[in-house]
C-alpha cells in the first residue's frame, strides 16, 4: 500500500519551497516532481500527491481565511512558514476531501505528526488548537465513532459573549441581518462582553463594529453554551447571551474578520431556507416567532 504519510511530507515540503519562494502555481508541479524523487521512496502515491498539492494551491484563499477565524491572534505572516502550510494541507483534508477515504481525526492527526516532525517545540500544539477549532466548527464529524473523553466544563476557563439578532422594518416587512462565515453557515454577530457595562450595552458595541448598525437593544432572546478550542489557551467554554436589537434598515459595512465573509438582510419568510449552525437555529427561530407575534400585534 502506498505511503500516504510519506505522501503528504513531500507535498509540505513543495508547499513550503513556493510559499517561501514566490513560486508560480505551474511551478509547483516541478518542484513536487523534484522532491518526490529526492525525499520519496518506490511506494510513494504520486496521483495523490498532485491532487492534494494542487488542491491546497486552489483553495489558499478560502483556507487562509479558516484560518483567520480559528487563530484571531495569530496574523498569517506572524505564522512560522512551515505552521502555516501544515494547516493548509491539514485544513484542506479536513474540509475537501473525501471523508470515506481521509476521515476528519486522520486528517487531524496526520497534520499533528506533520507539525511534530517539521515544526518547532510549540508547533504540534498550535496545529492542534487551530484544526480542533475547525472540528468543533463542522460538529465533530466521526466523533460518534470513537469514544471520546468527556470534558468537565468547570474545570475550564469561561468567557463571556453576547450575540446581536438585529433586526430593522422595511417596507411594511421585518428583516434580519446576518453574517456569513467561510464554513457555509449563517449565523449571529457575536462577540466578547467582559470589558463591557451590561450585556445589552456590549452587543450594541458588537453590532456597531461588525456590521456599522446603530442598535437599541431589546428583550433577550436566548443564550447557548459550548465548549470551543482556542490555538493557544486550549479549551474554553463559551456563554452567549443573545437579544433583539432594533435597528435601521440601513445598508450592512461588514468588518471582514474572524472568518465571516458576507452580510445580508433577509425577509422572514426567507431565512427558513439558510444553512444554520445546530445552536444557532432555535436561537433564530424564537427571534423570527417574536417579530411575526410583533407583526400581528401592529395589523390587529
């Protein structure tokens, strides 16, 4: 059987020479040739390596951009070289291939031994922490076949967050803004509350910033729980407190970061067909339910 770990070495280390480089995407090509001759062995899978290679070239941007969101702290240039394009090629077996053949704790742990082997001390760590961030983002695909150990929350630090569900009337018709993020999902503007004086007074900051909306904040909605991995603090758990807020219905000035990559005011009637987050969605839903209850109430 051809080796794949092997496979997947000579393909960073191809990744590292055209990102260090400024190589062309053609070139690429070359160079993996070159060190698959120089670092590969006779059973080495060279269809594999030049899907994946071409593949992670193809998808930079869209990779570059998860990562953003699961490393806020850590800028891409800031990123050791090496670092950067094991998450790539990680990322992009996480997210793109075919899980019957590269489930998601393979590609995980594949990237992990990649980072152990061609990284510094803290490297198997950080790649951890940003592809485990991932993980928890797509909902564990496979976790319910292996057993994992469960984590005690109280022994974890907990951060405080509020989510805005803006909202703004329009021509006689209620609309909600939301954020898109770069794993295909809408969800809420959402951010940390700590060094605020309220919560509602912290998620009209949150709305101001992220989307360039005045709010007035109205009832509180909801709020979730949930434990996410951080690339540097490990596991935190996250408490969200979310709350209507009123709004203009006034064009959206998305703060690209974080991951989110578009916004948009969306009819009621509209939003039953967006793809949600499993949390996000009774959230969205009583918010929805609150602004028909408040529509009935204005024609009565």
């Amino acid at each position: 059987m051809a080796n794949r770990h092997l496979a997947r070495s000579v393909v960073l280390q191809t990744l590292f020479e055209w990102d260090t480089t400024g190589g062309s995407a053609e070139e690429t090509l070359e160079m993996l040739d070159r060190n698959a001759k120089e670092f590969g062995g006779d059973d080495v899978d060279n269809p594999f390596m030049e899907n994946l290679l071409k593949g992670v070239i193809a998808k930079k941007d869209d990779l570059d951009l998860v990562i953003q969101k699961a490393a806020p702290d850590w800028p891409l240039e800031r990123i050791a070289p090496i670092d950067r394009n094991i998450l790539r090629l990680g990322l992009f077996e996480l997210l793109f291939a075919d899980r019957t053949q590269v489930p998601a704790k393979v590609a995980i742990n594949e990237a992990i031994e990649l980072a152990k082997t061609f990284g510094g001390e803290s490297s198997g760590r950080f790649v951890n922490g940003v592809l485990g961030a991932v993980y928890k983002e797509l909902g564990e695909p496979g976790k319910e076949e292996q057993g994992k150990k469960r984590v005690k929350r109280e022994d974890l630090p907990h951060e405080k967050m509020g989510g805005g569900i803006a909202y703004a009337k329009h021509e006689g018709q209620y609309y909600l803004a939301l954020v898109h993020d770069v794993f295909g999902h809408w969800t809420l503007s959402k951010g940390h509350i700590e060094n605020d004086t309220t919560p509602e007074a912290g998620v009209e900051r949150i709305l101001k910033e992220e989307l360039g909306l005045d709010a007035a904040v109205e009832d509180q909605i909801g709020e979730n729980e949930y434990v996410a991995s951080h690339p540097e603090k490990g596991k935190v758990v996250k408490h969200v407190w979310f709350y209507l807020a009123k709004c203009n219905f006034d064009p959206l000035v998305l703060k690209k970061s974080g991951g989110l990559d578009d916004a948009k005011w969306f009819r009621l009637q509209d939003i039953i067909d967006l793809n949600f987050y499993d949390d996000m969605l009774p959230i969205v839903t009583q918010a929805v339910q609150k602004l028909l209850d408040k529509a009935s109430a204005e024609k009565a």
